[in-house]
C-alpha cells in the first residue's frame, strides 16, 4: 500500500520558488505514472500477440495460486522499498519497472480468462477504471484537502482482504462479486489517498516513488473493476 511521510516541508532547491517546485514534481509523477501504464498495456498487447499469455496462463493456473501471490507481494514490497529509500535514480527506475512486469505478468491470467468468456471486458473494465481514476484525482486536487487519514482504513482494509484472499485460496471458495466491489472501493481510497500525497506530502525527489504507488492502486483497481466484468458475463 501507499507509503505516508511524517514531514510534508517542500524539499525543493535552495532559493527556488516552493510552488513551482511542487508543480513540476507533480508533472513529472504523472508523466512517470502514464509512462508506466503505457508500458504495461505494451507488455500485455505483446504478451497476447506472441502467444505467450496462453503459456504464462495456464503455468500460473496450474500452480497453488498463494504461491504465486506470496511472489507478487514480495516483488511489491521490494520495489516500494527501493522507490522510497534508494538514492540512485537508476535503483529508483529499476523499482518501477520491475513493478510494472511483475503487475503485467500477475494479469496475464485474469485477462486471458476474459479473453475467453466476456470479450470486450478488458477495454470495458480499462475505460471505467481511468474514469474513476480521473474524478478521484478531481476531487483531490480540487478540494486540496489532505487525505492522509485514510492511511488506517487502507491498513486494516488491505490486511482484512490479504487474509481473505489466502482463506479463499486454501480452503478453495469463491470471495464473490460484492469482494470485488469493495475491493473497488479500497482502491478508490488508495488512490485519494496516493494523490493527497502527491499534493502534500511526497519529497519533491521521490517522483518515481510517487508514481509506483500510484500505479499499484490504479492496478488495484483495474483487476477488480475487470473481475466484475468477467462475473457479469457468467
């Protein structure tokens, strides 16, 4: 989940104007953040044209789904880690980057199945989750209101969901559509959360970081947004 700092002093250059020193980290979080999400569309289109996805889908859906997850979760927390702490801008990249493949390929699954059983969900689940990504960023913005309250909510949310997930796995039940639902929800919190940091909090030399986490809640949303899609077909 999004990472909170305690001081929200603009750390722009000495003598430089802290407003636009705070635009122009803002710009660059998003430039990063679009860059990202173009990149991950690109692994996926590449993924399904080379017939890869099939391959990458049925290794991943005939292994112990927890296993899988407990990899992304830790290939997660790694690249929050090193986007937050790293000094080099390289280190920084890398961290994005390996966020994006590691997203890119936790999908392939989910969306070779949607493939399958409800065409046209994909482009449908994608289209609502930028609206939704645009009227939180909206509101955000245009309140200026500081959301890092939400922090508690996304803990203990994202925790009593983590463990759901692992029962669903283990004792082999369906967590449902109203799950999905509320999963949406959380993100959406996420991601009012991630924008009030953008505006307030984040280091103006963390833009990269900025971006991960921002990434993540989008995708956060975009997986529960298209298994909504995918149950409505069923």
């Amino acid at each position: 989940m999004s990472q909170i700092y305690a001081s929200s002093v603009v750390r722009g250059r000495a003598g430089a104007d802290p407003v636009e020193a705070r635009a122009k980290f803002i710009v660059r979080t998003y430039n990063h953040l679009f860059a990202a999400i173009l990149l991950f569309a690109a692994i996926e289109v590449g993924l399904f044209a080379s017939g890869l996805a099939g391959v990458i889908a049925q290794a991943m859906l005939g292994r112990s789904w927890l296993l899988v997850l407990g990899g992304f979760v830790l290939i997660s927390w790694g690249a929050s880690h090193v986007a937050h702490r790293a000094l080099s801008k390289p280190a920084q990249y890398a961290a994005l980057l390996a966020m994006v493949v590691a997203q890119a390929i936790i999908f392939v699954p989910l969306m070779f199945i949607a493939d399958k059983v409800a065409p046209g969900a994909i482009q449908s689940a994608a289209l609502v989750t930028m609206l939704g990504f645009a009227g939180l960023t909206a509101i955000a913005f245009v309140t200026r209101k500081d959301f890092s309250f939400l922090r508690g909510l996304l803990f203990w949310g994202g925790l009593v969901a983590l463990i759901a997930i692992i029962a669903g796995v283990v004792f082999s039940f369906q967590l449902g559509t109203f799950f999905s639902v509320l999963m949406v929800g959380l993100a959406g919190v996420a991601i009012l959360y991630d924008t009030s940091n953008v505006i307030h909090h984040f280091p103006e030399d963390r833009y990269v970081a900025a971006a991960l986490e921002l990434f993540a809640s989008v995708a956060m949303m975009l997986w529960y947004v298209l298994r909504i899609f995918i149950a409505s077909r069923d």
